[in-house]
C-alpha cells in the first residue's frame, strides 16, 4: 500500500452520526467535520502546497494555472450558452473540482489513455482539446470533437487519447480496464486513467474491475472524484463505507485519500500511482475529495444543500488557493494574473463564435461512426 507523504485530509467519520436503525447519517458528512480540525488541516495542505511549488518550474506552474483558470471561465461561458437555449440536453458543469482533471493529468503522457464520466469538459480541455471543439460540440455543431454527434455527455478526442465522456454511471470504467489490459498486452509502458464520481462506486463494475485490475496487475488508475453527493443524494445516505481508498483493501490494492481542492496535491498522488502503473504494472485507487460548486447538472435547483455549505467549499476554491499560492512565493505578478485571464476570456469567446458558425452535421453523417469496418454495398 502506498504511503502519502503529508497527512491527508481526514475521512469522514463513519459511526458517531449514525442510526443504529437506519444506518443512515442524521447529519450530512459535509457538516460533522469539526471547523477548527478542518480550519488546521486545510492551513497544513497550503503550506504544503505551496513547498511544492518550489520543485516545479515557472512555466509548468503558469500551464497548470492557466488550464484551471480556462475550464472555469469555459463552464460559466457553457452556463450562460445553456440558459440561452444554444445548447441542448443535458449539461454537467465542473466548476469547483477544476484541480482534479488539471493536477492529474499533467502527471500523465500525450500516450496514455484518459476516460471518465458525463461531467467530462473539464478533463477534454486538460487532455488538450481545443476550447473551439468543445464548445461546438456542446453545440451539437460538425467542428465538435465527436462530429456534433456526442453533445456535452460524450466529448471523445482520439489525438489525444481521449476517450470519452461516458454518460452511463460507471460505464467507462470497465473499458478503461481493457485499455490497460490491451496495453500489457501489447508490452507499452502506457498507462490507462478513469475518472469517475462517488456514486459510481456503488455499481458492481467498478469492483469487478478491481479485482480483474489487481488479479491481472493492469496499469490502470481508477481515480474516484468524491464530490459528496450522487446527484441530490448525500454520500452518507447512500454508501455504508464512505471512505472509498478504503474499498481498496478488498483487493489488495494500493489507494491513496487525496485533497481534491489542492492541484498540486492531487498532482503529487497521480505521480506515484502512474510510477507503480509504468514501472510494475500495478493499478491504484485515488479516492480525490472535491465539491462542485454548481448543481448536478444544469436543471438542478440544488435544494438539497445549504447556502452555508456551499460557501464554506467556496472558501477553498483551487484556482483562488492556487493562484494564493503562487503570488505568495512570487512566482506571478498581478500584471501576469491579468494576462492569463484575459488570454482564457479571448480563447473561450472564440470558442462561443466558432461553435455558432460551425455547420450542423449533415444528414447522412447519421450513418457514420456506427461500425469500425463497415460493409460497403
């Protein structure tokens, strides 16, 4: 089992809250934290954070910031175009957990292989494909990613090893499974990353796929986004064991609890599974601890939380702790911060007006993409 080298964030408490009836939490997860433990944890974690943005050069510290800054102001762009009615469906914002896709793959390879869930805007962009074609394709426009055909559930990018957005719970992640599987086989050194939500937890696949993952030792990192709730349900009243690293002992399989609003943090745990997937073809449970800041998707009210809860997340934004961090050591000026933030504002408005003059797919493009090999007449 792997070892963290600063003291993560504590688990949630599994027992002093609970029916003996029931087994259900009378009181969210998010409220039995005490807020002086929490106040002195997250002080620890930013510390730590920022000792590590000593290892790291300017211009990777300048990237990652800017990649965050960039999925934020995309889904608040994507927020305004969805209530505009310029694009359709259904529409899972990322705003708030905006450290995890970053952090984790800029520990990656351009030839390693990423997967995840519905919410997947933010880890397309992080992967590297162009705002432009994310945008049009949440358009349902030709200059998508996936061809206009997919829609903000099912962005896919195969130049860059992205494959897929995924709008089945938990469905990518015994397809993720198999692309490690097929690159042992194929003796690569690539390494597969799924991304996928607590309450995917709970469906068979994902242990099934732990287990084959660990039977078969397959490079495969399944990394958990804890964002605390499972639509409108609360983790507490729907998991008996909340600590999801945890469920990797059933395995034997290394796991690792991780701040999922530090970048840097997340960053480090996705180093050390990647150096277990690359050089002993093992796989990792990262369980990454986050919040989103906006509703399960874009008609959800959100009546389930408090405007309380909410704000105290708020208080630990990543790209505020982050951008806090760096000013502090002097890595940025105010005059950089500016020009980032005026670069991601030109790159998302671009993206708004090539998805509004890109085409609709045409027509016969109904038949496309349904075969690898298709039958000719």
């Amino acid at each position: 089992m792997s070892e963290l080298k600063v003291t993560p964030l504590k688990p949630r408490d599994q027992g002093a809250e609970q029916s003996a009836v029931t087994g259900i939490s009378d009181i969210d997860s998010t409220d039995a934290i005490n807020p002086e433990e929490l106040r002195e944890e997250h002080q620890q974690r930013q510390q730590h954070q920022r000792e590590q943005i000593e290892e790291l050069d300017k211009e990777t510290l300048q990237k990652i910031l800017y990649q965050m800054v960039l999925i934020r102001r995309f889904e608040e762009k994507a927020a305004e175009a969805y209530t505009l009615g310029k694009i359709g469906g259904f529409c899972h914002l990322y705003i708030g957990q905006e450290a995890v896709a970053v952090g984790a793959l800029s520990a990656i390879r351009p030839d390693d292989y990423v997967m995840t869930s519905y919410r997947d805007h933010g880890h397309a962009l992080a992967r590297g494909t162009s705002a432009d074609e994310v945008m049009a394709e949440l358009y349902g426009k030709a200059g998508g990613c996936s061809a206009g055909k997919g829609g903000s559930m099912h962005l896919f990018d195969r130049d860059a090893n992205f494959l897929g957005g995924h709008g089945i719970v938990g469905g990518q992640i015994p397809l993720a499974t198999g692309v490690a599987f097929a690159a042992k086989y194929k003796g690569t050194d690539q390494v597969s990353l799924v991304f996928f939500g607590e309450a995917a937890v709970n469906q068979g696949a994902l242990h099934e796929s732990l287990n084959m993952a660990q039977l078969w030792k397959l490079p495969c990192i399944y990394f958990c986004e804890n964002n605390q709730y499972g639509m409108g349900t609360s983790l507490a009243r729907a998991m008996s064991l909340q600590d999801v690293s945890q469920k990797a002992h059933a395995y034997d399989m290394a796991s690792e609890f991780v701040d999922g609003m530090d970048v840097l943090a997340v960053r480090e745990a996705t180093e050390r599974a990647v150096a277990r997937a690359r050089n002993e073809s093992l796989p990792t449970l990262i369980e990454v601890r986050t919040y989103r800041f906006m509703g399960h998707s874009m008609s959800d009210p959100g009546n389930y939380r408090t405007r309380a809860e909410i704000e105290k997340h708020q208080e630990r934004d990543p790209v505020k702790l982050f951008s806090d961090s760096l000013k502090h050591k002097g890595v940025m000026e105010d005059a950089a911060f500016k020009e980032i933030e005026d670069r991601v504002r030109a790159e998302v408005e671009h993206s708004v007006k090539f998805a509004e003059d890109s085409p609709l797919p045409a027509p016969e493009e109904l038949f496309t993409h349904i075969y690898a090999n298709p039958i000719k007449p």
